[in-house]
C-alpha cells in the first residue's frame, strides 16, 4: 500500500477530549478526525466536506509520537456571560471576563502515515506537502495554535498479520493477541478516542488504542499491521 509520510509540529496543541466540558483536557496526540481536518486544510477540502473526502473506507491513517508527551495548565480568557448577559466592563461582582484552566500538550510534534484509494487526493497532498504550502492555515486543535510540517517521503507498506513487533504508531488495543512486552523505563498508556465521525460531526466509532508516552516502540504480538520497506511497522487506525 503506498503511504505519504510526513511530519507535524507546534509549540502547544490541544486535542479536546469528548468527555470534558467546563476544565477541557486534551489527548495526547490528535485522533484521526482531527488529522483529517488536517488532511482537508492542506488539500483544500472545507469543514463540510473533508470527512466525506477523507472517509474511513477510501483513507487509513496511522499516527505516531515523536516528542514526549508533555501536558501543562494555561488560564484562557472568555467572555462572562454569567446571569445571561455580557457587560464590556466589569460592574459590581460582574467581572467582564472569566478565566477557564486548559490543558495543552507542550512541544508536540507527530509523524503522519497516510494512504488514499483516490489517487488525484493523494498526488495533492504529495503535492503541497512537498512544495510546503496549504490551502488553509494548519493547527494542532485550536486555530490559535499554528502548526508546521515537513514531507518525509512515500514508502511502500505491506500486511503482515499475526507476528510478534515492534509498533512505531499508535496501537489499537483489539490488535493485541498475547498483552504487551512491558520494558524498564517505557510509559504506557490507554485513551478512549473517536476514530470515525460522519458529516454532521457525530463520532460513529470509538476505540481503545495503546501508546508510549516517550514515542518509544510497542512490543507485542499483533493480529495485522503493516510493515514499510525500511522495517517501520504500523497500525492504521
């Protein structure tokens, strides 16, 4: 299967967990409807249409941590509309504005695996990629947070089912046959994150994935992944 690579990075992202509401967390790393709101500002393709352009049965994508993971606190600024209204100055006990704790991934940078059945999609995202450029302005989950990004390359990967390995990405956990090699100094963790959405934004799936915190490798045996020409293994989500 041919796969564009390449490389996305900023100084903070923030990925809003589904379950959070007045303190937002963040994932650790973007899911793939975040990607694929990527994916459509590079090629061009709008917020009502990149999740058809880049549905699940014509695009896979794998994601893999290149920096640790490092999640600090920040204080964001938002207008009070306490008591159903909204005063440009503060008056009384109104304050003007309200201060709200979010997380934030700090220096977080990701390697991108990309496959498309379309190869008129596909030769434009290798296209713009390489020549650096966008459609539209790329950020790592909130506008405000402006990414960069650097072509890798394209590499041919291949199925490889039920073997021992090394995973490089992101691990969905129904992958695994026999649990995880668990090694001295590695950090592992499991998310709950949205892996499909439709058109109208609704997540029509979920899925329990694996990572190590650091980007070091997983070790287990794996029911399928794909194996690139340079020894890199994969799952694609």
């Amino acid at each position: 299967m041919k796969t564009l690579i390449f490389d996305i990075w900023g100084d903070f992202a923030h990925f809003k967990r589904f379950y959070t509401t007045s303190s937002p967390l963040t994932f650790s790393f973007p899911p793939p409807p975040t990607v694929k709101g990527i994916l459509g500002a590079i090629i061009g393709s709008d917020k009502n249409n990149y999740l058809k352009v880049f549905s699940r049965d014509k695009c896979t994508i794998a994601i893999q941590i290149l920096n640790p993971i490092k999640k600090i606190r920040l204080g964001l600024n938002h207008i009070n509309t306490k008591g159903n209204f909204w005063r440009p100055t503060k008056k009384g006990t109104h304050e003007a504005r309200t201060q709200i704790p979010c997380e934030f991934v700090k220096d977080p940078a990701y390697r991108i695996y990309v496959s498309h059945k379309d190869e008129e999609i596909f030769d434009a995202l290798v296209k713009n990629l390489k020549a650096h450029k966008t459609f539209f302005t790329i950020s790592l989950g909130l506008s405000e947070l402006l990414a960069d990004f650097k072509y890798i390359g394209i590499m041919e990967f291949e199925e490889v089912k039920e073997e021992e390995t090394e995973i490089s990405s992101i691990l969905p956990a129904n992958l695994i046959l026999e649990g995880i090699e668990f090694r001295e100094g590695y950090r592992y963790f499991k998310e709950r994150i949205p892996i499909d959405m439709n058109q109208d934004r609704v997540v029509e799936k979920y899925e329990d994935v694996l990572y190590e915190s650091q980007g070091k490798k997983i070790y287990a045996m794996i029911e399928s992944f794909w194996k690139g020409e340079d020894g890199t293994c994969v799952a694609f989500l």
